[in-house]
C-alpha cells in the first residue's frame, strides 16, 4: 500500500482558511429578508418583505338555487323539530351507559313477577301430580 502525499492533502490552516472565506461570502450576500431582533419590540420592527400571496383556497360550495332545492327551507326546519321531538320521545331511560337489554329487562320484570304469582303455583301443582303419577305408574 502506497503512502498518500502529506502535500496532497490540505493542511489544518487551508481548511479553516477555506471556512472563514465561505462564512465571508455568506455575510456579503443580501438577505432576502430582515432579521427580526428578538429584543426589539414589534412596533419598532423593520417592516418585512411583502408576504407572497396567501394560496387560493377551495371555493365554498355553491348553495343550491331554489329552483334545484327539493324543499323549501322552512319544511326542512319543521321536519327537523319533528325529528328532535321524535329523538326526545325515544329516550327510555335516564340512566347513563344503559342498552336496550337493560331497558327491556326493567320493563319486563315486573310483568313477569305478575305471570309468576298468578301461574306459578298452579303449574308447579301440575307438573307435582305428573311426577307423582308417573312414579306409581312405576312402581307397579
């Protein structure tokens, strides 16, 4: 392997020479705008270059013609409170977090307790004597 030149390579002082021309040529060019001091209060700041137009943004949406509306906007408000109304009416519960399960299970356990005392011994009865009969059907 052959030993590089110490000539060919720039010395410590060429490098640093090279910078400080580089960070000269730098500070000679024009800004292409003023820097604002942070220390200077925004009254007193240098005005700045002239801001470059703001990008066009979407066109709002074009509001229907009436000639293209299917209705006229006070059917559309009356509908709506008919809705609201409607939504308020559905409202089954205070209670926060509660599904349709739990609103059925509430409206249903006290029909149920009412079937249960009304038929529940009667059929216990019933199905008591079958039992019965059953077994001594088989026992003899």
């Amino acid at each position: 392997m052959a030993l590089q030149d110490p000539q060919a390579e720039p010395s410590m002082e060429e490098i640093l020479a090279s910078i400080r021309r580089i960070i000269s040529e730098d500070e000679a060019a024009p800004a292409a705008a003023p820097v604002l001091e942070l220390s200077t209060p925004a009254a007193e700041a240098p005005l700045a270059a002239p801001e470059p137009p703001p990008a066009r943004a979407a066109p709002p949406p074009a509001e229907p013609r009436q000639s293209e509306a299917i209705v006229s906007q006070p059917v559309v408000t009356q509908a709506a409170g008919s809705f609201t109304r409607l939504a308020g009416s559905l409202r089954l519960t205070d209670t926060h977090g509660q599904t349709v399960e739990g609103v059925v299970r509430e409206l249903l356990q006290p029909m149920l307790r009412e079937w249960l005392e009304q038929n529940l011994p009667a059929l216990v009865e019933a199905k008591v004597e079958a039992e019965l009969d059953r077994i001594s059907r088989l026992a003899r």
